[in-house]
C-alpha cells in the first residue's frame, strides 16, 4: 500500500474526546498550527455520550475544576445545552449534558482557536525515530499519509500512541478491568412519576453513604433537579423469576441499575447495560462487547417499560456512538499518582490539574462499585504524570494517566480529563516554543499559563 507524505504541524493531537480537544484548543489558542485527528464523525467522545459529568464541585460544595471545562459548561448553558450543577451525595456534584448541543459546540471550540480537524480518521501508528515521536500515520478514505509534528498529543484514551511508540504501560487483565458500558438514552418518561416511585419505596435504591460517612438521604430524589440512583437490584431479581420477559436471559449477570434523569424534560440517561471480561485494547474483544451491550441496551429498555413506574411509554431514543470503557493501559510516566495521594489529598510542586472525584471502582465482576473518598477537598495531578517513560515528544491528555489502578478511578472522570488536556496542550505549546522535549518543559512557567487559563491549581 502507498503511503503519502503529508503536512508539518506543530502539534498533532490524536483523538478528540474530553482530553484531547481540551488539548488542541488550548494550543492552537496559543499560535501554533494544530491537527486534531478523530476517528468518528464529531468531536467530543464520551461527553456526547449521555454520561453526566461529575465533580466539578467538591463535598464541600467549592469548585475544584475550571479553566477550558468549566469554559464548555458555559458556553453549553448559554445555548441550552446544558443543566446546572447539582450537589450530589454520592458523586459530590453532577451536571447533564445535551450530546447534540457538546458536539455543536466541540466543533466551534476548536474553529474558534484555529484547529485543523481531520475525522473519520484512524491513528495507525506513531512514527518514531530514536525514541522520539515525530508524527503519525493516519488511515482514511485518502488513503495512508504520514503526518509529522514537534509533538504529539496522546488523546486517544488507551495511550494507543505511548503503547506503540514503546513507552511502558500497565493494564489489567480482562476479567480484572472495570467493565465497559453503552449509555443509551429514554425518552418519554414520566420523570415526576419515577421520583415518587423511589420516595415511596427506598429499599430499591441501594443504601449509599455520602463523603461524611452519612446516610444517602431519599429526600434527594425529591429535590434535586436531576438526580443519579443505583440500585433496584430487587427488582431486576422479581423479573427474572417471573421469566415474564422475552429477553430477561440477557440481564442474567447484571446485578444492578444506574438511571440518571437529565435536564431534558423526559429523557433518563441508562448506565447500566454493562458488560464483563472483556479487553477494549483488542478490536476482536470489543466488537464482542459492543455487540453485547447493544443486545443488553434494549434489553434493558423492556425491563424498564414493564417494571420501573414512569417508564411504561418510554422508548430507546439513542445509544452512544461507541461503548464506554472505564479502564485500559495506563501510562508508566515520571510519577505514578497513588490511593495514598487521592486519600490524604497531596498537593505536588508540579501540579497541572486539580480533581475530586472519589476512587470509584467498578468491579470486573459486575459487583457494586466501591467508593473512597479523600480526606480533602482535592488532590493534586502532577504533570510528571503524562510525561511518559523512554519516549520523547509525547504527552497524554485524558484518562491513562500514570495512576495506580485505585487512584485512576478516580482521575477517569471527564471533568479532570479535560483539566489534564488543557494542560497538555499548554505543556506541547511551551516545549514547541523552546524547542524542547515535553519532558524538559518548565513546570512553573506552565503553572502559570494554566492560571492565566483560568485553571485552579491550589
């Protein structure tokens, strides 16, 4: 096959989920010449997926996350696509999302700043010339080009581009990883309808304890303009005994349910057709497992209409353009963050982003995710944590971050995605500008360009 030479960019960001469009923007907005290069028809990823994003705000109730996603939250809600942020017992704070409206947005974001966008696009692999990153081969209805920049962007959520340019990684074995889910939205429930119904019945709920230890209180379902609730376990077990439903068989090894309500007048948000024991860095695993999930998505729109009040005219409206995956690789860089950092919250001289999102660990066993939470209102994300080991010229915006597996359920969230990304994109500007490698940026001069960005480090 014949490959073409393509352009020169200063900076070649792959992929153009939370992560790697917080990264392209925030350099392009800076001079450089920019790629973005994304797989699918729109930018954006997970945020268009119907996921809720959580923790911007802390148990507290302060603002941990600013800067470029704060910055879309905005301009989201000043175009109606947007709710508010809502304090949440269990996820500190959650606001829902309209995907149309993040994609619309996504795509001006990155115009706006000077972005080259090129889609329906695979990252083959990255080029590499001793130790270093020089660029990217990309595959599209084109053909193959080789792309080169002064550095590249890891944005594609599984460090595809750190795992192939040799740089270390870690991951766990299939039946070990957080499982994947397919969100799928509802349409036509009768919302009111389904609050009164766990008002009236909170034993469907699972018991949760909030960050103070104390009890979830069932007044939440009541109050909050929207609201996440787990559980109905009980339910889901009723069903299957009285084998009422054609395809009950497909929830055998679902243990329980995530509904999330939405600022769109009858729409709930599904996260929970989940499955188990697959790996998503192979292509022949994860065809199995979005296969899967699509089968379990409608299987689990029956059970809602038949079982769940408020859902009995509700319809699938859509699913998410790919499956959700929780965890993959994750990068060894210069600093691994650990539970220990998360718990004690641990600020570091070289912090770039801020989160506080708990350790949330969905087990590869379908039991109840586990929840720890830290002892402060944040923690700190050091920029030594997406500088990879043994590889030069790459940085990591978004979720595989060099974290021990308990501190990266907590640094997966989009919101902290998306604080990485911008630093990335920064850090790619600063090294680009001195002709350095990432790894030899100057963190203090990036501290303060993140500042400058609005970003909160402290």
């Amino acid at each position: 096959m014949s490959m073409q030479r393509g352009s020169y960019y200063d900076v070649i960001v792959a992929g153009g989920g939370p992560g790697g469009l917080a990264a392209a923007v925030s350099a392009a907005r800076q001079g450089l010449k920019v790629l973005l290069v994304e797989r699918l028809n729109f930018l954006g990823g997970n945020l268009a997926s119907g996921l809720p994003l959580l923790s911007f705000f802390n148990a507290q109730g302060e603002q941990v996350v600013y800067g470029f996603a704060d910055e879309l939250i905005t301009r989201l809600q000043k175009r109606g696509g947007a709710g508010e942020h809502v304090l949440c017992p269990m996820h500190l704070s959650l606001i829902t999302v309209d995907p149309e409206a993040v994609k619309y947005e996504a795509l001006h974001l990155a115009k706006e700043a000077g972005v080259e966008l090129l889609l329906h696009s695979a990252v083959v692999e990255p080029i590499v010339e001793d130790n270093r990153v020089a660029g990217v081969i990309v595959e599209n209805k084109s053909g193959r080009q080789a792309l080169y920049s002064k550095v590249v962007v890891d944005g594609t959520g599984d460090a595809d581009l750190a795992h192939r340019a040799g740089g270390p990684c870690q991951q766990a074995e299939p039946h070990e990883l957080q499982p994947m889910t397919l969100m799928f939205t509802m349409g036509g429930v009768d919302v009111d309808r389904l609050r009164k119904y766990i008002l009236d019945n909170p034993e469907v709920i699972k018991p949760m304890t909030n960050s103070a230890g104390g009890d979830f209180p069932v007044e939440h379902f009541a109050t909050a303009p929207d609201f996440i609730a787990l559980g109905f376990d009980s339910v889901l077990a009723k069903a299957r005994e009285e084998e009422k439903l054609e395809s009950i068989a497909d929830l055998n090894d679902l243990q329980y349910l995530i509904l999330i309500t939405s600022f769109v007048q009858g729409q709930v948000n599904v996260n929970s057709a989940k499955v188990l024991n697959y790996d998503p860095t192979s292509g022949e695993s994860l065809t199995e497992a979005e296969n899967e999930a699509r089968i379990k998505a409608f299987a689990l729109a029956e059970f809602l209409r038949n079982y769940i009040p408020g859902f009995e005219n509700a319809r699938v409206l859509t699913t998410a353009a790919h499956i959700g995956v929780r965890e993959s690789r994750r990068i060894v860089g210069e600093y691994t963050l650990s539970r220990e950092d998360l718990e004690e919250g641990v600020k570091h001289a070289d912090d770039i982003a801020l989160g506080c999102y708990p350790m949330d660990i969905h087990y590869g066993d379908g039991r109840p995710a586990e929840i720890i939470y830290s002892k402060s209102g944040s923690y700190g994300i050091p920029y030594r944590c997406i500088v990879p080991q043994q590889v030069e010229n790459l940085l990591i915006a978004g979720r595989p971050i060099s974290a021990t597996r308990e501190a990266f359920g907590a640094t997966r969230v989009m919101p902290t995605c998306m604080a990485v990304g911008q630093a990335a994109g920064l850090a790619a500007f600063l090294a680009v500008r001195g002709g350095s490698s990432p790894r030899e940026v100057d963190v203090e001069e990036l501290r303060k360009l993140l500042e400058e960005s609005n970003a909160r480090l402290a």
